[in-house]
C-alpha cells in the first residue's frame, strides 16, 4: 500500500512526477520543488523528453525549463515552458486529476485534453479533445470527464482574460 503523504513538500526537494497515462506507460522525471502551501505545488524541471520534439506550435528541447504548477484541488496543471536562453515559450497545460503527494512522487492523472497558451498571448490551442474522445472516460466515469471538460473551459476562459498571471502569481 502506497503512503500518501497530504503534507506539504518542502521547498528545495527533490521530487519525481509521474504523469499516469493510463493505459498508455506513465511518464516519469525529476523535479525540484519551489513552493507548496499545501494546496497549490509548484516545481521545476528540464525538459524531460529523450530528444527534441516538435509540435508545430511549439518545439521543446533540450535546455528548456518548465515551471510547472499543480494543485490538490483542481483538475489541471500549468506549465510556463521556457527556452535555454530564458525566453517564455508559453503555457502547456494539461486537463488532470488533483495532483496527489505519495513518497517522495508527485502524481497527476492525465485526462487527455491539453490546452496551449503562446508566450505572446496570442495563439490559444485546445488539443488532444480527440485522444479524450477515444479515452473512454466519457462512458467509464462521466463524471470526471464532465469535471475534465469544465477545466479545460476554465483554462481557457483564464487564458483570454488574464494569460494565467493572476493565478500563477507572475
């Protein structure tokens, strides 16, 4: 049995995400948390990908830093994707479960919907709504997948008014 530990993480330490990605294999990868006020966990991290990719709307690569922000009560999280030579590329934000703390792993069920908001604020892109579709979620708990798509409104809806400055505190 896994021990949840609902406390918060300390500022400094060491931390894996892992991004459940059922029924496709979790992602995993190293993070340093900055903050946690027990609700809202914010940590940093490289670019975890094995090589650079390109999304068409966004190329991650090597050297970019994310500072990603997850909470334990809503149903998304947001990451500020910067490149090597400090330049915001913009916002991924990824549709999830309320992050939970187990050991020393910040966990986050991905939900399959995404949303990108552009470093200039002016290109907003709701992805993935067809990976959702074919998820099954929608059948298998209909309740979740009607609390994943009010989220990805409500990211939405943050994107256009305030670009996430308010929330994120930046």
């Amino acid at each position: 049995m896994r021990r949840r530990n609902t406390g918060p993480l300390a500022p400094g330490s060491a931390v894996t995400v892992r991004l459940v990605k059922e029924p496709r294999p979790d992602v995993h990868y190293a993070a340093v948390v900055t903050a946690d006020d027990g609700t809202h966990i914010v940590v940093r991290a490289p670019w975890a990908g094995a090589s650079d990719r390109d999304f068409g709307f966004v190329r991650f690569e090597h050297g970019d830093v994310f500072t990603e922000h997850y909470w334990r009560d809503r149903w998304y999280s947001i990451k500020e994707v910067r490149g090597a030579n400090g330049r915001l590329k913009g916002w991924y934000c990824d549709v999830t479960r309320p992050a939970r703390v187990e050991r020393d792993a910040l966990v986050v069920e991905d939900l399959d919907l995404d949303l990108w908001l552009s470093g200039d604020r002016t290109t907003i892109l709701r992805l993935d709504e067809d990976e959702f579709l074919e998820s099954g979620l929608t059948d298998r708990d209909p309740e979740a997948a009607a609390r994943a798509r009010e989220a990805l409104d409500e990211l939405e809806d943050l994107a256009r008014e305030a670009g996430f400055a308010a929330l994120l505190g930046s």
